[in-house]
C-alpha cells in the first residue's frame, strides 16, 4: 500500500469512527450548521462532528497548520473530500469565510493578517458575510461607491451595501470599498474586513416578493477602520475581488452539492394535476410542459457530459459558462408551466386551504427570479459567454 | 458507457474529419446539385467511404463488420452533417444492413451482409407513405396467397431509391402482423421515381403494384414490429448526429461572419443584441450535444429498458431538431442579404437540415413519443 491508500484508509476509518449517522446524508436548509460567534447547534451529534472535525484542522484541511489548516497536501485533501462523499458525511459547518475569503487571504493577505484573522476562521468561531453590490452598483459592481476616507491610521467608512446574505447574524464582514475616489472606477477599489459591532454598522434584513429572505441591507455611517484591516494594496481591491468571485463559484457548485434543493419534479406534478388531458388546451398545456421537461433532461445530462469531459481532461469551459444561465432561466420556465399545470391551487400565499407543497411550489416559483439575478445576472452570463467563450469582440 | 467519445469513438472521429473534409466538402454537394444526376451521391466517394470500414461499424466480424456498435456512428455522421455529404450509409447500412442482420436467415446474412458491406449491392428501405412519420404506421399492405405474399403501396418515400438494387419492404398482413421482405428493384409491379426534394439529394417516390414475392423472400418471423423500431431507433439518432453536425457548422460560420463582418465602422459581432443571441446558441448547441450522446449511449447500454431507449432517442431528436431549427434560422438572419443567396454555402444547410427535421419524426412526433414514455414509467413506479 503506498502512502496514498494508506492515508485514505486512515480517513476512512476515522470517518466512520466519529461522523455520527445523523449527520451524513443531504440536508435541509434548516439542518445546516453556520460556525460564529452565536453558533447553534440543534442536536448533540451536529456538535459532536463539528468539534471533532475543528479539532483535525479539518474545516480547511489543505491550509497551513500554523494558520489552523490541518496541513494536507492537495492530494490528501482531495482523498478527504471523496471520502467524505462516499460516507455522505454532512459539512460539519459552513463559513463563508473559509470557502472564499480565507484562499484570498493565503494569497494576498500579510504575515500578520493571516495570523490574526485565519486560525479564528479554521476554527468555526467567525461567521463572515460579503460586502459587494450596491444599490446603484449591481451587474457593474466596479461602479460601487461605498467611501474609505483615510483618517491618521483608521480608515472611516460611510455608504450601503445590497444583497449581503446573512448580513444580520454575521460577525465579520469582507467589503469592497472606494479608497480612490478620482482613480478610474477599476482601479480605486480596496479590500477591507471589518467586524459587523463596530459603531456605525446597522443592518436590515430585506423581504423578497417571495417572503422573508437571508438577503440584507448593510448601511455604514462614519464606521472607523483600523487601516491594518486593508488586504492586499490600496486601490488593488479589484483583482482580489475577480479572485473572491472564483471561488464564490466554487463555493456555489459545493453549496448545491450538499444541501437538499427545494426540488419539485415537473413530471410528477404534471402528471399529478394533469393526469388525462382531454380538450385542445389542456393537451396543448401538457405538451409545453413535455417540452420544458425535455430541456431540463437535456441540461441535467450536459452536467453529467461536463463530469465525464473533465475526468477525459477535455476543454469543457463552454459548457462550464452556460451552467448558470441555463439553469437558472429554465427554473423559471419550470415553475411558470407548473403554475400553469396546477391552477388556481398554485396561487395560495398562506393558510390550510392549500397544502404544504404547493405553498412550497409557489414561493419557489418567485423565489427562481431570485436565482437569475442573484450571482451575475442571465445578462452577464450572457456577456461572459458571448466574449470568454466565442472570442467575440468588446462594444467600441 | 459514457457522454464522451471512447477510444473506437474517437478514431472514427479523427478520420471522418479528415477524410471528409477533404474529400467531400460542401463544394462536391453543389457539384452534385449543379450535375442533376438521379443516384444524388458520389460512387466513387461511397467506396471509399466503405474501404473505411464504415458499413461495418455495427456488424458482426464474421461478416466483415468492425463490431464496434451503433455509437461508432456519432461522430461519422457528425461528419457527414459538418461537409454536407450525400451518401447511403443511413439507408443501405445503418437501416437496412441491421435489419437483414437481425431478423436474416443464416443463408441471408451471408448472402447479403458482405454484398452490402463492400458495397456490391444496395437496398433502401420501404415503409412510409404518410406526410408525417409514425413509428406503427404501415402504407405497404400485404396479401397472403397460397403461392407466396402479394405487396400494395401507393407512393412511399423512400431515401436514396434511384437505381438502388433492392428494397426492403415492411408492412402489415392481413392479420395485423408486420412483415418484412427483401424486392428486387426489377420485380414486375415495382416503380421508382425520383422524387426532387430541397436537399437536392436521392429520394424516390415508390410504388408497389400487386408486387408478387416468395417465402423465401421473407426476412424473419415474430415481432418484426419491435425490431423496426429499434432500427428506426438507430436511424433516428443517427439522422440527429447528422443534424448535430449541420448545425455545429451553421453555428461556427455564424460566429465566424460575426468577427468579420464590419458595418457602423465596427465588426457587427461587437453588438450586445447578436451577442446575446449568439451565446444562447452556444447554450442549446451544448445541451444538444448531450442529448445525442446519450441516445446513442441507450442504443448500445444492455441495462436501458426499450422504453428508456426510446425516451433518450426521441430526446435527442427533439432538441437536436430544435437546435438546428433555432440556429439556422440565426445564421440566415445574422448573416443578412449574403445569408438568402445561393452562393454561400449556408442554403445548403438549411435545405438538407429541414428534411433530417421530418426524417424519422419530427419534434413534436418526438416530444409527444417522450411525454407518453414517460407518463407509462411514472404509472409503472407508482
């Protein structure tokens, strides 16, 4: 047995030793363990497996131990994850901080920063959130103009952040903010961290037209930053944000990995409200809803293609770039036929009259305008598309 | 089994491009149009084609077949989609060759496998008179008499007919079972005409006049219905790997005269209004390309149900028709005035791909074959 075999041995076993059977298999969203502060665990089992696995290195497995990784090289790391996978081992908790500001931190912060703000993060005790979109900076995010003014050794922050998931129950934020006011808007950009109690900071959540959502609003009113809490150079924020945003993909596909999708099957509910078409226009219905089905097969399918082709080490970025796009515009394809399908039992907003589910079914259906806006618009995708991947010239 | 090319898969790729894009680009198809001649293909070429091994890919080695299978032919009709090429391979191989090896006598297959094979003989397929294709329709009707079995058809279409060598005719019997036999071109009572569609390629108009055949004529017994279903089956994804390559060329062209075509003092393709259009292209070109292989994967995976198979075949032909739909009528659009004249190449596209449209059923044939499929499984796991 070669070092390889025998360390997946050793994770093996210890997986099965101490990952408890509840905490393996998908989760709801409700079952997901959030590291912080004011972490919550709802069972002794998610603490068990969140403790055991902190006490590895193993929240970040393939980060340095002198920064609280548990020091495993890439192949080790990737042996860890598969096994993982295997066993159905749940993620003992999720952090955004580690999935997409720790690499950048490793990459681009100081000796120090990594010193101060990494072990906390490997350990689960911050719970970070992202400070990007603006209100007038969405799709065109360089536009932003949340203003760092220097101030001796602090910086003072004043401006809004949009869209910041979680933003209420957040310890510490990663924010992009204008340290160079009369730079072109690329280039006077700056990362900063700062924690979400310093004086100044409010935050309000924002109801969606699907509800109550994790989405806030973040307003910041002379909020005084230490300057050591820059990342990276003055006004280089930009090329660390292009960094956070690779990751945030990653961090995406995972997420989905892992957690259990409000999933409804087209054809079960088609097939459940509309058993037996029989006149022009419930049979004209019926077939739309085929057709959506069709292309949904077709873009699961093209998931599996993308697997295969990766493992073949063949070029797969065009199907990598329309993964989004697709997805997301053909969820509300989905959800506008199944509404169409089920009738006025998909209007229901609260109340007995309607069931569980088709509640569900409908505030899914609003929630999916969410899905292709959220995390670069169907339009963007279209222009990263249009230009990364068929080489077509940028507008004079 | 897998959505990406295997090692047999992928030869057959390499070579068919090279070999087809140099020996038969679109040029010759013009040349065959601009010649008129009946038999619509190039001899010459169709030798070649089979030297290649070609019309053994899916037939046993005891024939001379490869033994590859059925998804041997993905990427050579890929090819023949991308150069435009005319040729028999669908009509006399990939239908007929299978069939006689499925359903043949012994004596049958040798007979013909190896004639057809190397080329020494070709058979075309008789089945379908009506406008739209239906997978358990029969226009040939069949009368059993003490002396053998007597065949009727009025005006069949039949690909690839003219000057054909013989035809395999199905059809139903009195009794409502299917039968398939092996005619002569020159039996009394056979007439073919050709039949000038818009692709410019062989198709016949086939009729049968109290056409007499032999038992001996016969070509298997028992469900013969099932067995031309999954030739049509085959058919059917070919004819979409076909498509997938027409449309994969309408598509590069396109993006091709967006980087070069300048008007307003700029390349047209620098506007976010055919951007757009073009990276949806892009999108169902993909989700196209994954729908074919797994069609052709169905044919050949042993552990796929007839009901999985024909699901995933229909599958394919569906998106990959609306594909081709969507993205020839792109490429006529986005290449303007130069996009309807017969001297760009794009017409010969749009032409042959609008007949692969209806050859075998098309989308709506297909979605509605898909949705029936799935309603049953779904009844069945309930």
């Amino acid at each position: 047995m070669n070092d390889i075999e025998e360390f997946r041995h050793t994770v093996r076993e210890w997986l099965e030793a101490n990952c408890p059977t509840s905490m393996r298999g998908l989760m709801l969203a409700d079952e997901m363990v959030w590291g912080g502060r004011e972490i919550d665990f709802k069972t002794e089992d998610q603490r068990l497996w969140f403790e055991r696995m902190r006490d590895k290195g193993w929240f970040c497995p393939d980060w340095p131990v002198e920064y609280g990784g548990g020091g495993l090289t890439p192949e080790q790391t990737t042996v860890l994850e598969t096994e993982m996978r295997k066993l159905r081992c749940r993620p003992p908790q999720i952090n955004l901080g580690i999935w997409m500001l720790g690499p950048v931190l490793l990459e681009f912060g100081s000796e120090e920063q990594k010193r101060e703000l990494l072990p906390p993060m490997a350990r689960g005790e911050i719970r970070w959130c992202q400070g990007f979109s603006e209100p007038n900076a969405g799709s065109d995010l360089a536009s932003l103009q949340t203003a760092a003014r220097e101030d001796g050794d602090d910086f003072i922050i004043n401006g809004t952040k949009i869209w910041t998931s979680y933003g209420d129950q957040s310890d510490w934020m990663y924010a992009l903010v204008r340290t160079g006011p009369k730079e072109p808007k690329h280039a006077g950009i700056s990362l900063i961290v700062l924690d979400m109690k310093s004086p100044g900071v409010t935050v309000t959540p924002i109801d969606l037209i699907s509800g109550k959502s994790s989405f806030c609003q973040v307003f910041f009113d002379d909020v005084r930053v230490p300057k050591s809490q820059l990342i990276g150079e003055m006004n280089g924020g930009w090329a660390l944000a292009k960094a956070l945003l690779g990751h945030e993909r990653r961090a995406m596909s995972k997420f989905s990995q892992i957690s259990l999708p409000t999933h409804f099957s087209l054809l079960e509910t088609l097939f459940e409200y509309l058993p037996e078409p029989q006149t022009q226009s419930d049979i004209a219905l019926f077939q739309r809803a085929i057709s959506l089905r069709m292309d949904e097969h077709a873009f699961e399918l093209t998931q599996r293609r993308l697997n295969e082709a990766a493992r073949a080490r063949q070029d797969v970025s065009a199907m990598m770039a329309i993964q989004k796009l697709v997805h997301t515009e053909q969820e509300k394809d989905k959800f506008e036929v199944l509404l169409d399908v089920m009738g006025r039992r998909a209007l229901g907003w609260e109340g007995s009259a309607f069931t569980d589910q088709q509640l569900a079914l409908t505030n899914t259906w609003l929630n999916a305008f969410t899905q292709a806006i959220a995390g670069g618009t169907s339009e963007v995708q279209l222009n990263v598309i249009s230009k990364r991947v068929l080489g077509l010239p940028e507008a004079k | 089994m897998s959505l990406v090319y295997n090692e047999e898969q992928q030869q057959l790729d390499d070579s068919a491009r090279e070999f087809l894009a140099d020996r038969s680009p679109v040029s010759e198809q013009r040349r065959l149009r601009d010649e008129q001649q009946a038999e619509g293909f190039d001899a010459k070429l169709w030798q070649q084609m089979l030297e290649y091994g070609w019309g053994g890919i899916a037939l046993p080695e005891a024939y001379g077949g490869l033994e590859f299978g059925f998804q041997g032919f993905a990427p050579v009709f890929e090819h023949i989609g991308r150069n435009m090429v005319a040729s028999p391979l669908l009509t006399s191989i990939v239908l007929c060759a299978s069939l006689v090896n499925d359903l043949g006598s012994e004596q049958q297959r040798e007979e013909i496998l190896t004639e057809l094979i190397e080329g020494k003989r070709r058979l075309a397929l008789a089945v379908q008179g009506q406008d739209r294709f239906r997978a358990d329709n029969f226009d040939v009707q069949i009368t059993d008499t003490k002396q053998g079995f007597v065949l009727d058809a009025q005006d069949l279409w039949v690909p690839d007919a003219n000057h054909v060598d013989g035809l395999l005719v199905a059809g139903q019997l009195p009794s409502g079972d299917v039968a398939l036999f092996i005619v002569d071109a020159d039996t009394p009572g056979v007439a073919i005409e050709p039949l000038h569609l818009l692709d410019a390629r062989n198709h016949a108009r086939v009729s049968l006049t109290q056409v007499q055949v032999s038992a001996a004529e016969r070509i298997g017994t028992g469900d013969i219905q099932a067995q031309l279903e999954l030739a049509f089956d085959r058919a059917t994804a070919c004819v979409a790997a076909e498509l997938m390559g027409a449309t994969a060329a309408m598509f590069d062209m396109t993006i091709e005269y967006l980087k070069t075509r300048t008007q307003f003092g700029t390349t047209i393709g620098s506007f976010q209004a055919l951007q757009h259009r073009a990276a949806w292209m892009l999108a169902d070109v993909e989700l196209a390309r994954s729908a074919l292989m797994a069609g052709f994967e169905a044919l050949e995976n042993e552990s796929c149900s007839v009901e999985q198979r024909q699901q995933l075949v229909s599958l394919a032909k569906w998106k990959v028709g609306e594909t081709a739909h969507k993205v020839s009528r792109e490429a006529v659009q986005m290449h303007g005035g130069i996009g309807v004249t017969d001297e760009l190449d794009l017409g010969f596209y749009l032409k042959r791909s609008r007949v692969a449209q209806i050859l075998f059923g098309d989308s709506d044939y297909h979605c509605e074959r898909y949705g029936k499929i799935a309603q049953q499984l779904s009844a069945e796991i309930e």
